[in-house]
C-alpha cells in the first residue's frame, strides 16, 4: 500500500552511504509521487557541457544525484527551493568560493558546495542565510535526502497544512511521530526557526523548525486520511485544517495565496515577509 511507506523506517539507521541514499530517494519517489526514471536523470553530456562551461569537475556525490534525480522532476527538486539545471550551475566567490546548485525561489537563500571540497566524493553542503555561509549537511548525498522530503513537504496540491506548536506539543512530538534520522539543519531563515528536524510515520511527514513555544510545523499526508490523523494526533488552530473550514468551491485542494492559509511565494506560512537579499542573484526560472 503506497500510503504505507515511513520515511523515519526507510531511514532508520541513518543514510550511511550514497548507495543507501538512492535506494531511499528510488523508493520515497515511488511511494509519494511516481517512480523515477530515465528521463528523470540528467544526461551525462549536460554534466560534462556544465564540468567543461565551468572549468571544474563535479564531485561523485553530486554527478550521482543529478544522474539519477534531475529538474525534470519538478515535483521532486522544484516547488520551494529549486535544483538549478547543470547549465545554470554558479560559482560564488563568496565564502573563498562555493559552487551553487539550489536556490530559493526568489533568491532569498542559496545551497552549494565550496570550491576548496569539490575534490571530496560526497563533500559537505553550505547554506547562504542572508550574509553568511551556515555549514547544511555533512555530505550532498544527505543534501539530496533534504531536498526530495522538503520539495514534497512544500510542493503543490491538498493534504498540507502547517502551524505553531506550544511547548508541550512540541516536547511530546517524538512520542507522536517518529524522528526521522537526518542530521538536524539550519533553516535558511535562521534565527529561532532553526534547526529543522523531520519526522514520520506511514503517509505522513513533518518538519519542526526550531525547538522554542511557537515554533512552526509543516506537514504533509500521503491522503486525507493521513492529513486528518495528523490534525487528530496535535489539536489546536491549523492554518488549513479543522480549524479554517475551507471556502465554498475551494475544498480538495491547496488555497491560493489569497486565500486562507495560502502562502505567498517569499513570505513564511505565518504571514511574515521574507526580506530578500538586495545582491544581484541569478535563479532558476
């Protein structure tokens, strides 16, 4: 049963390896939206024409992802924080030089690797929040990991909702749902919204950004059904949920930005603007 699969149990353990990584990505691809393929890749003459425009070589890691999960699957690498195209890959002399291969949808936020690890199989990933350069995760294999649970998390269509937790329902989270073993990560946001840690259980995903009393919850079910047992298991006021009846002609799916619960490209879910970087930043189209 599709609705069957648990990220925290096809995790569990840890993703150790890179092999261990595309078995997951192959498998979560399957379960929550549809099985990859070859045209899901990225062919290797536009690897080897982005290697040769920027004068480098791509570390395995990053060859490997782009190989098997591309931007031809946008509903895997394409919704909030795209995948940049291999020809649309960049190098930023910031931070000693990173080479950037994922970036907010208005350019708010960028992931890369530096230029210093790039002879590294599976090198550690970057965050630019506002000025600075955050160490992500430890390798781009775990970045791709991140990438494929946040890209669903935050994609289109129903079954989504998000709110903020109280204290007591954030201390009683991991008894609710199962932590997911990836490493926690800084959101680009930073601040209090940081760090993010997922959760689980079958057809049901959640990300907890920060740990303090009114930190935000996102979450996703693989049906209705998943998305109401969500709802049941953390009462209180949702931004989509029980508690906003949906309006007349907009039931089944995900509100518009208008509407309530919406969320407009570049604000948070609770409202706030996102205030953008005034630098010059190229974005995935």
């Amino acid at each position: 049963m599709v609705s069957a699969f648990d990220v925290a149990a096809a995790l569990r353990g840890g993703a150790v390896d890179r092999r261990r990584v595309w078995d997951f990505v192959r498998d979560f691809a399957a379960a929550w939206s549809a099985p990859l393929d070859d045209a899901s890749g990225t062919a290797e003459e536009e690897l080897a024409g982005a290697e040769a425009a920027l004068g480098l070589r791509l570390p395995a890691a990053l060859r490997e992802g782009y190989a098997l999960l591309g931007t031809a699957r946008r509903d895997l690498t394409g919704n909030q924080d795209p995948l940049r195209p291999p020809a649309m890959l960049q190098v930023s002399e910031e931070c000693g030089g990173v080479l950037v291969f994922r970036t907010e949808n208005q350019g708010c936020a960028d992931w890369g690797v530096r230029l210093g690890d790039l002879d590294q199989d599976d090198p550690p990933v970057f965050v630019r929040s506002g000025d600075r350069w955050l160490p992500f995760l430890e390798r781009v294999s775990l970045a791709w990991v991140e990438l494929v649970l946040s890209e669903t998390l935050l994609g289109q269509g129903p079954f989504r909702d998000a709110r903020a937790l109280p204290t007591e329902l954030i201390r009683s989270l991991p008894e609710r749902f199962a932590r997911v073993e990836l490493p926690d990560h800084p959101m680009w946001t930073g601040g209090e919204q940081s760090p993010a840690r997922w959760f689980s259980a079958p057809g049901k995903l959640l990300r907890l950004e920060g740990q303090g009393d009114g930190s935000w919850l996102h979450v996703r079910g693989r049906t209705a059904a998943d998305l109401a047992a969500i709802h049941t298991a953390l009462p209180g006021s949702w931004r989509i949920g029980p508690s906003a009846p949906p309006r007349p002609g907009t039931a089944g799916r995900a509100p518009a930005a208008d509407e309530p619960g919406g969320v407009r490209p570049g604000a948070e879910a609770d409202g706030t603007t996102v205030r953008r970087s005034n630098r010059r930043r190229h974005t995935p189209r």
